[in-house]
C-alpha cells in the first residue's frame, strides 16, 4: 500500500449546482445474467453455465465460495483470469443495501479514532466493547449495517442517511429529520446517553456502539444527499468499464487501500482539534457540510448512465480521505468528552 501524509484543514468547497432530488436505502437490483454476461465476454461460451450455477450454489447473492462451487475446472481457469473484473461487476450488481464507506471504510474509521484516544478513554472504550460483545472500536463502528436484516436493522433502516431538498442550502432538523428518524437525529439522540453521567455503563455502551456508526454515515456525503435520486443510488454510473451508481461508487469503489493511510500515520500527521463547544449543533453543521460536499464533488457533473472521468475522481478523492479523517477524529472527540 503506497503511503503519504496528508494534513486536512477546514471544510472544503462551497454549496455547487444541485441536481435532482435523493434518498437512500436499498440499492436498485439489476439483472444480474446481463451484467455478467457483460462482464464475462470474453468468456461468453462458460457465462451462461456460470450464471446458472452461481445462483444454484449461492441463490441471488453469489460469492467466491459459491462461485468455486459452480464452476468445473476448466472454466475455474477462465474465472481466475477474470477474477478482478468479477469481484466489481458481482460487487455492483448483487441485492445490497447502502453501506456508507462499506465494512472497509467504516473499521478503517474507528481504527484511527482509536488512535486519538487518551489512556483512559482507551480504558473506557474497552470496557464498552466488553458489554456489548464487540473486539474493538473499528469493529463496532460496522455494527449497524451487519444487523441491517434483523428486524431490529430493518427498523433503523431510516437512520442511516437524511436528506436535504435541493432548494435548500442546509440541514434542518425539524424539516429534515421527521421525529429525529434520520441519521442526524440519530447521531444526537446517541450522544446524549453517552455524555450523560447518570446513563448506566451498559446504556452508555449501547448508545457508543450506535453512535460509532451514525457519526461515519453522516459524514459520507451522499448520506445527505437528494430524495429523489435515492442519495445517488438511483443515478447509473460506469466507471473504468463498470457500471455501478453514483453512491456505490462513493462508499467502496473509490475508497481504495492507498487512499487509506495507516491509522497511526494519520493521526500523528493530524493533531485532534477542540472540542466543540455544543455538540449538539456541531452534529448539525457537519450534516450541512456533507449536504455541501455532496452538491459540490459528488453530484457536479455527473449525467445519469454516464461515464465518470479521471478528473471526477481526482476531485472526489481528497474529499474521500478528509471525511474519514474527520469522521475519526469527531468520534474521538465525543468518546473523550463521554469519559470526562
């Protein structure tokens, strides 16, 4: 992994040209034999038995492990010298739910927040994890979007994302969070059982391990996105070859390992600023930062089932890193705030 040290300051970009409208949660499922066959044709002669015996191992949601199941020897040849190109086409095109940052960037995020933490902040995160059967502040952070098909899951459906109406030029609590179901709502009602002194060691972890996650939600900026476009699951996108959507490609694929600087590195190179002064109205300016960024680098300049430049991404990049290093570092922040 190439490493290099870079400092963020400040919030970057100003309110750009909206698009349409946007919402987020499930991702729009696409005919997965056409994508394959797509994908696969070089391949054509094996893509149709793959496809079969893909969903006969592993039903609508095909794996490595199902696709090894499938496929004879000679087409298992086949598959290993296509097997980049397969992993992104299976990686777009299966049913998914949006997963803001992915597992990847969500444990990379509490990986770093850790960093930041004081000695007795580590010590009280530790005994968090212990109560709620997690093994560290990067796992936890993944906790929300590893239960979203419980029932319990399916119910904060709504809490990972909010959206502002495109006529608008920032977030709104009371018009954009109905009943403070929405990401932001969330995020703050979260933090308020962790700041309080009289929530019980057990209520306090329950709350870290939900609020671990809202915080990094919120921070991907098309979590608050438009309504119409789904936060841009609904905008068709294709990207070195492969379609994909406009937020697929903002929570993986552009979230590469060398955008990703070791956790350590990062936080050395990275001081962790003050403490807001009210935490509450901090959660809702970087709600209105993200809503800002989304208009500015992610929607700006992209036409539906159009091409994305190299120019698009590296605008996106540096905004990628900076909102996981904020992400991180405004975790830290209110795990130090809980201790005290």
């Amino acid at each position: 992994m190439r490493s290099k040290t870079v400092n963020f300051v400040g919030t970057v970009g100003t309110v750009g040209q909206a698009l349409p409208d946007v919402a987020q949660p499930d991702v729009a499922q696409p005919d997965v034999k056409h994508r394959l066959l797509r994908t696969a044709m070089p391949f054509k002669r094996t893509a149709m038995p793959f496809v079969r015996r893909c969903r006969t191992y592993g039903g609508n949601k095909p794996s490595t492990e199902s696709v090894g199941q499938a496929l004879p020897d000679v087409a298992h040849r086949l598959l290993r010298t296509a097997m980049p190109y397969l992993l992104l086409s299976l990686a777009t095109i299966a049913p998914m739910s949006a997963h803001a940052w992915g597992f990847k960037g969500h444990t990379y995020i509490g990986d770093v927040a850790w960093e930041y933490l004081s000695p007795e902040a580590k010590a009280w995160v530790t005994d968090k994890l212990e109560r709620v059967d997690e093994k560290s502040l990067g796992e936890m952070v993944t906790w929300a979007d590893r239960i979203r098909r419980t029932p319990e899951g399916r119910n904060m459906g709504p809490l990972h994302y909010a959206n502002v109406p495109p006529t608008e030029v920032s977030f709104s609590l009371e018009r954009d969070c109905e009943a403070m179901r929405c990401v932001v709502g969330a995020a703050i009602q979260s933090s308020k059982v962790m700041l309080d002194s009289t929530s019980s060691p057990r209520e306090q972890a329950v709350a870290l391990r939900a609020f671990t996650h809202w915080i990094t939600d919120l921070h991907q900026p098309l979590h608050l996105g438009f309504y119409e476009d789904r936060g841009g699951n609904s905008i068709r996108v294709t990207y070195q070859g492969h379609e994909t959507n406009l937020h697929a490609l903002w929570d993986t694929v552009l979230l590469t390992d060398e955008l990703l600087i070791p956790p350590a590195e990062l936080a050395a190179a990275n001081p962790l600023p003050k403490a807001p002064e009210n935490f509450k109205r901090a959660i809702l300016d970087w709600a209105t930062t993200s809503n800002q960024l989304a208009r500015e680098y992610a929607y700006a300049g992209v036409e539906h089932e159009g091409d994305i430049s190299q120019a698009y991404v590296q605008r996106a990049e540096p905004i990628i890193q900076q909102q996981l290093l904020h992400s991180a570092q405004r975790l830290a922040l209110f795990i130090e705030a809980s201790v005290r």
